[in-house]
C-alpha cells in the first residue's frame, strides 16, 4: 500500500463557504468536473462528470459541518480505481481570515499516485479561486 497522497491550500474563504462547495452539486461543478450529484449525508452519492467524460463514483462517509468531508472515490471508466476503492478525506481548519484545505487520498496504487496528484493539484486551485469568490472559468482538466 502507498503512502496517503496529502496537499494543502490556503483559501481566503472561512470554513463555511468552503464547505458549501464539498456538500452542493452545483458548487461542487464549479471548481470540478462539468456536472456533480453530491448527496451529502453518510451513504449520500458523489458522482462527477470531468470534461473529458471521465465519471467518478463513490459515496459519504463522513461530514462534520464546517470542518471535514470523507468520501469514497473511484473511476466508472478505468478499471486500475474502480468506484469506491479509494477514500478522500478534506478537512477544513481555520486559520487566519480564511480556511486550510487539507487533502488526503488513501488508497491508491503507487501507478495512480502521479496522475491524481496532478489532478487534485489543478482541482484546488480551482477550488482556491472559486470559494474566495473568483471565477476560474471553464475546466480545462489537468495539464
């Protein structure tokens, strides 16, 4: 097993607006991917659509208003994470005027980690720019 994947952002947004964009299907689709179904609740739904119709699968684990969201992650189109095989836990600490955004994906094979590293990387920057109330126009995926 490898190494929990970990990244931090530091987002001029409190917790409670970043959080919106965790637990909203429409905030979600915002920062990622073109369309979202996100059931916030424990065993909730998290789908997502990226722009290159890749469609990512999993349910709620865990939602602490304001503070954290665990999710379980996978790939419909691609067999090497399928749907729910992966956790990502997002814990928003307050720090300053605004919120760092801590990431962890558990559970990735080691050949996954580059690619969702960079993902995840183009993802929260987006996030950065859209709960601090900027528009990080269309998604063009991960370079």
């Amino acid at each position: 097993m490898t190494a929990p994947l970990v990244l931090e952002r530091y987002v001029e947004a409190k917790p409670a607006e970043v959080y919106r964009y965790l637990t909203e299907s429409e905030l979600w689709a915002r920062w990622q991917g073109v369309d979202a179904t996100v059931e916030a609740r424990p065993q909730g739904l998290f789908a997502m659509t990226m722009g290159n119709g890749m469609r990512a699968r999993g349910q709620f684990l865990e939602l602490v208003p304001d503070r954290r969201v665990v999710f379980t992650w996978g790939w419909v189109d691609h067999p090497g994470v399928p749907p729910g095989s992966t956790t990502v836990e997002i814990d928003l600490v307050p720090k300053e005027e605004g919120t760092l955004v801590v990431l962890t994906h558990r559970g990735l094979p080691a050949d996954e980690v580059p690619t969702h590293t960079a993902g995840w990387e183009h993802y929260l920057e987006r996030l950065t720019l859209v709960a601090a109330g900027a528009d990080p126009g269309s998604d063009p995926g991960p370079t």
